[in-house]
C-alpha cells in the first residue's frame, strides 16, 4: 500500500483590479513543481474570490475562481496567497488599495493558514488585516513609503526583494513573486527541486531574498547638473581613492557642502555612494565575465578581496562568490 500524499492547499485570494502577475506567477511555480518531482508534491492551488463571477485583472483578463471564500470555511489552508492592486493618484504616483471586504477575507483565512505570504503591493492587504503587526515586511518600491505611513507598527524595507517573518512571507514588485514562490518551494522541499523550477522558468538562477530591488543604474537622475557629473566622474574612476576631499575638489565645494548635496540629492553620503557605485560594477563583472575576485576587487576599486566581500555583504547579504555562483551569465 502507498503513502498517502498530504495535501497541501494553496489558496491565492482574487478580487477585482488585482496585479495578473501576482496571481499566476506562484500558481504556475507550484505546477511546475510536480514536473520535477518523482512523487506527488501535494500541491493543490485553488483561486478564491468573494463571489464565483469572473474577476477582471489589472491587465483587463478576466479570471474564473476555483472557489469562494465562504466555500473554505472551516478548510485547513497550507499557503495563502495574497496579491495587491494599485490605482494611480493625482500627481501619477502609484497608491496601493485595499477592499476591506478583501481585507477582512484575508483576516479570516490567515487564521486557518499555516503560513501567509503577500505578492507585491499585497503587503499592504496583510497589513490592514493586522497581519504584519511588529514585522519585518517588504513590498514594491513605489509603495514601501505608504505602508510605513499607514502602519507605523511595521518595519518595511524596501529593498530585499522578499522577506520572511516567521510564517509571513512578503515579495517584491512583480516578478519577485517567482523568486517568493521559489523559495517556499524550498522551504517545502529543499533547493534541488526548487533549482530545477527556476530552470524550467528560464530564470538564470533563484535569486535570494536579499538580492536588492535596485541597482545604481536604476536610480532616479539627482536634480543638478554638478551631481549628475560627480556620479559620471565616480562611475568612470572606480580605481581612483574618491574620497570626499576628491570628490569636492574636483566639483568645487568643500566637504561640508558635497556632504550636504548628496544627501539631499542622492540620500547617502558620498562614500556610500562610491560603495554603490563599486558595488554595481562588481556585479556587473561577476555575471559576465571569470575574472578572479582579486581582478574584481582592484578593477572596481575595493584594492583587496576582503574590502569587496565585506561591502557586497553589507550591500547584499551575500558573498562575491555566492553572487557569482546564482547569476553567472553562462
């Protein structure tokens, strides 16, 4: 007689306006899953909504439930997932939203789930639900101010492109939520099988929940011309000290004063800024290139090894090698 597989139920929560991506993204991890395995992952995803009518996306495809949320009452749930929706506000700024009746749904099933995780903007439904309470929490960049407004009580970091709290689990903008969904794939089943679902996704490697949402090059442009050529100046002469005094030699000001413009410009002083900066060039040459850490550490200005590792585990909390290992472009 065989093993009975437990059944492990994923509930994705679905409501008018919600991100597609947030939706279908996990779901298909969770698929892909049992193509990898040689037993039954146990894996049963079901879309929820309030009403077994077609919701209509943020993308304008329209989705049938699988069930509704009073037919889960009394139903163990494994995962809950729970995607965010967003509206644009007067001055184009992106505002996530929040449906009570979705947030009060969330309340409910997260009581019966073994762990929650939010996808994107989703956050902020977890939050109003009171689910993040006294939490590490991230979200999409473009929200992470409005959910620290709003819930004073939750530590939000906008850059890790997921964190884990205990049983809650919060995911980065978008596409995050493969790398969300992969790492509870992990959590489930070890990081083989989780390695061989991001294959099949044509994902380079899983990234780890520590990878940043940004990049230097991503960075919006400061307002003055004068930072805009530091920023040119310090990204062609990596190799250069770049001290502060440098710096303001070479714009004209004193110390105090570039100080006080990057700051205000860039939100970092200058020689965090620099850090950044080598820190960018570092990836870059360590997911195209086989340079030697030593090549990288002087090519990009960190002079030793340990000065470049100690900066990509305060910028990254990861290692030279661990990065170059997950996303060597072969």
């Amino acid at each position: 007689m065989g093993v009975r597989t437990v059944e492990r139920l994923i509930v994705v929560v679905l409501f008018d306006g919600a991100d597609l991506l947030d939706v279908t993204g996990p779901a298909e991890v969770f698929s892909l899953l049992q193509r990898e395995l040689d037993r039954p992952s146990g894996y049963r995803v079901v879309l929820a909504a309030g009403a077994a009518d077609p919701v209509t996306t943020s993308a304008g495809v329209r989705v049938l439930p699988d069930t509704t949320f009073d037919d889960l009452a009394g139903r163990a749930i494994d995962t809950l997932v729970v995607p965010g929706a967003v509206t644009v506000g007067p001055h184009r700024e992106i505002v996530a939203e929040c449906d009570p009746a979705v947030v009060d749904a969330v309340r409910e099933l997260a009581a019966r789930a073994r762990r929650v995780a939010s996808v994107c903007v989703g956050a902020h439904v977890l939050a109003a639900a009171g689910l993040l309470e006294g939490k590490r929490a991230t979200t999409h960049w473009s929200t992470a101010r409005q959910l620290a407004e709003e819930h004073p009580g939750v530590a939000v970091d906008a850059d890790p492109i997921f964190i884990r709290d205990g049983d809650v689990w919060t995911g980065a903008g978008l596409t995050a939520c493969l790398d969300l969904a992969l790492a509870l794939v992990e959590d489930d089943f070890g990081p083989e099988p989780a390695a061989r679902v991001a294959r099949q996704l044509v994902m380079f490697l899983r990234r780890p929940g520590g990878q940043s949402q940004f990049s230097v090059s991503l960075e919006p442009a400061s307002a003055t011309r004068r930072v805009e050529q530091l920023r040119h100046h310090i990204a062609t002469h990596l190799t250069e000290p770049l001290t502060v005094t440098d710096l303001a030699a070479h714009a004209h000001l004193t110390d105090r004063q570039l100080t006080r413009v990057f700051k205000a410009e860039l939100g970092m002083t200058p020689a965090a800024y620099v850090e950044h900066a080598r820190v960018e060039a570092a990836r870059q040459r360590l997911e195209t290139t086989d340079d030697t850490l030593a090549r990288v550490a002087t090519t990009c200005g960190f002079g030793t090894v340990s000065t470049l590792t100690r900066s990509f585990r305060r910028r990254l909390t990861t290692t030279p090698g661990e990065y170059r290992e997950r996303f060597r472009i072969r």
